[in-house]
C-alpha cells in the first residue's frame, strides 16, 4: 500500500482527516441539503421523470467514448482505478454516460417511447481543490432519451428554471442557443476559422489548440481578451440548417407559451463536444459572473456513439454545492433548521418513567427531543429554547406526585396542566390542527 502524499512520515499518528477534496455535510447543514432535494423531487415527480440510481463506477472506457477522450474530464480528472482483476475502472465523473449506458443494456426505448429519468448523486474528479470545488461532489440531471420533438427541449428547460423558482430563486433566467448538428456545423467551423484566422495569433494557447480541433470551443474560453477578439465573430444561427432552424424557432415558441424567461445567447457553446442543437444554461442574476446554475442541451448522436441504436436525447445537469452557495448568498434558505415539535424535561427517576411513556407515545407521529445528561429542569427549558422546539412538557417531582404535567407553548408562552396520561394527544391534536407536527 502506498503512502497517502498528504502525510509525513511524522504524522503517522495523527488522527485522520477527510480526503483532500473532500468534506462532510454536518447536521447544521445537511437539513438544507435534504430540502433541496426534496423540492428537486417533487419538481420531478410533477414533471414526471423517474428516479435511476447507477453504479458509482464504470468501464473507463465508457467516460473516454462518452465524454470524448480530448476534453479535461478525461484527460486529466478522471479517478481511474485497476481492480483485482485488471480492469480499468472509473469513478463516475459526470451521470449523462451512465444513464446512456444503461438505457442501452435495458433497452429502455422499446416501443419507441420517450424514457425520462432523472439522478441526484456524487460524482467524483480529480481537480485542483478550491472555493466550491470538491473531488467529491453532487449533482442533479435528468435525461429525456428517444425524441426529436423540441417540445423535450422546452420540457428540459422549464423543468430548470421552474426548480429553481421552487427553491426561491424567482427570476431565474434560461440562455439558449443552437449547437447545430453534422449538416451545419462544418461550414459554421469553416466560416469562424476563416474569420479569425488574421487574428489567431493574439488568441490564447488553449484557443490556437481549440481553433484546430473544434473552434466553437474558442467561446467557453474564460480568458477575457480571447471573449473580446470573439467578440465580432460570427454567428452559429446564420450557419444553421433549415431543421435545426426550424427546430431552435419551435423551442423559443414553446417557452413563450410557457412563459419561461429565457434569452438566446449566441456565444455559449457549453463545454462538451457531444451536443446538438439546443443547448442552454439557466443563469441568476443575482450571483455576479458566475451566474449559472445549471446547464444542458440535446445530444443526438450519444446513443449512437455508445453502441446503441441512433436515439436523439436531451438533458441537462447542475451542481449541487453551487445552488447550496447561491441559495445561501441570496439569503433565501432560512438560517435556522426546524426545531422537534415537543421538548419533554423530567427531574428525577419517578417523573423520568413518567415521561419515557409520553415521549414514547408522542413519537408515533411527532418529532420528540429530552434530555440525557440529568439537567436542572432550567437548564433542560434553555436547551429546549435553543433547539427552538415547539412546545414543551414539563414533567418535575411536584407534577409526577400529582399524575400531571405542565404543557407550554413555546411561541405563545400560555401554559396548562393536564393528566399526564393526556398529554400526548391533546399535543397530537394541537399540532394537527396548528398544520404542525413532523
Ligand atoms: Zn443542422
Ligand atoms: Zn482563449
């Protein structure tokens, strides 16, 4: 076993540390992560795109055809392992190939009809670890694979901007544009070569090596003189075919009758060469220059590439520690988890029986935190305010004598002594009819 670089060979016994790259979502943090996956969900579940759940590695083989061998995923961030056996094997860095993958072994598009999935998992790559980027990291996506109809495109689309809306980003604004397809995109290259030629040698060297393989990569350069030179470059939407016009005119019609905000943006080109006509980005403006949330598009040719029959597919994929980041930035994720419904303090062994039989009762249906250390009753009120519960019961040695306890709402102050053997429904039924309980 190979030493891990990370340590020194004083450190031996340290203790240990999450992998560089690496991190842990905690309690105070983790509640936010499940609301947005639960309002992810539900905006599938109303869209009606199904869950798939994929192995956390593949073929390396796969990822190289799938994200193409010459982009940065696949060249330098991939964490690609040999097993036991030899076979070279990849952690997933990205979940289009997966799910294409898969659709094929399953034949998922018999019957010619259109599979919509979706996934919500970490991937995983190998990148410089900085502000926001882990080795180790989340993503939503769905896929719509076995359809041509534009209409999957605009469905992919507001699907974004509408989940976006549903975690309080109201505004949020989709940019689209065409990619063009194998009839097109030639003569657009061609053209933009013939273009920038004169003033190729002012480009950055990752644009003069883009401007040989795939120009249109030119646009996602992120160097601010290269977007200046570009800036006069012409068009992709003059290139266009008449069915990728036609078919990008249909997209933009759709949205507008859905009333989804979106600009057409004829610089994007999105980082991956498998794209085909549209393809977008859902952008808040609120967030400065790194204003995307997610991006995607339609990707005809995949299917195809990966052994399958020719099937044309749409999608699209977003970070989840970006939105986290946004969600927090703009202030619209509370600050504050949930509190339990009840808190039930006891003193002393008899009232600590007493109140093992409320809690357990309570706990059927509503959330129930006590105490474990022994506190004074004072300091179990204090715990139970911090926790920020809702009401409380107070079972002490004066109450456990008489059979009562002391029920407090904690947002009103009003307090009453009922039998304690009454004490779990009538919190049951005020928490019910309060639209409460958990
Ligand atoms: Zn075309
Ligand atoms: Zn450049």
């Amino acid at each position: 076993m190979r030493e891990n670089p990370d340590r020194t060979a004083g450190d031996r016994h340290m203790t240990y540390k999450a992998p560089r790259g690496t991190r842990d979502v905690l309690p105070e943090e983790s509640w936010k992560w499940q609301r947005v996956e639960r309002v992810f969900r539900a905006t599938a579940d109303r869209f009606v795109y199904r869950e798939i759940r994929l192995p956390v590695f593949e073929e390396t083989e796969l990822f190289a055809r799938g994200i193409g061998d010459a982009t940065d995923i696949v060249r330098k961030e991939m964490y690609t392992f040999t097993d036991r056996k030899g076979r070279s094997l990849t952690l997933r860095p990205e979940g289009t190939a997966g799910v294409v993958r898969s659709f094929i072994e399953h034949s998922m598009g018999r019957g010619s009809r259109l599979t919509k999935l979706y996934y919500f998992c970490p991937m995983f790559r190998y990148e410089r670890p900085q502000a926001g980027r882990y080795r180790q990291f989340w993503q939503w996506g769905l896929e719509a694979i076995g359809s041509m109809n534009p209409a999957v495109d605009a469905e992919i689309i507001h699907f974004s901007v509408n989940l976006f809306e549903s975690l309080g980003l109201a505004g949020a604004e989709a940019r689209i544009n065409s990619a063009g397809c194998p009839t097109c995109t030639p003569s657009y290259n061609e053209l933009l070569r013939d273009r920038l030629a004169g003033s190729l040698d002012q480009f950055c060297a990752d644009c003069q090596v883009r401007y040989e393989r795939n120009p249109r990569r030119m646009f996602d350069c992120k160097n601010k003189h290269c977007l200046e030179l570009l800036k006069d470059a012409p068009s992709i939407l003059e290139s266009l075919c008449d069915e990728c016009t036609q078919h990008f005119a249909s997209v933009q019609d759709l949205l507008s009758r859905m009333s989804v905000r979106f600009v057409v943006d004829t610089s994007m080109a999105r980082g991956l060469d498998y794209y085909t006509k549209t393809v977008f980005e859902v952008h808040y403006a609120g967030l400065g220059a790194q204003s995307a949330l997610c991006g995607g598009g339609r990707y005809d040719a995949l299917v195809e590439e990966l052994g399958g029959a020719a099937t044309p597919a749409c999608g699209v994929s977003s970070g989840v520690e970006r939105l986290m980041t946004a969600l927090e930035d703009t202030g619209v994720m509370a600050a504050r988890e949930p509190g339990p419904s009840v808190y039930v303090a006891s003193l002393g062994s008899d009232a600590a029986l007493a109140a093992a039989t409320v809690i357990a009762e309570l706990r059927k249906s509503v959330s129930v935190e006590t105490d474990y250390q022994g506190r004074s009753l004072k300091a179990q009120m204090k715990e139970a305010g911090k926790l920020g519960a809702g009401h409380v019961v107070i079972i002490g040695e004066d109450e456990v004598a008489r059979g009562v306890a002391v029920v407090k709402n904690m947002t009103t102050g009003e307090q009453d002594e009922v039998g304690v053997e009454k004490v779990a429904a009538l919190l049951v039924e005020r928490l019910a009819s309060a639209g409460g309980g958990t």
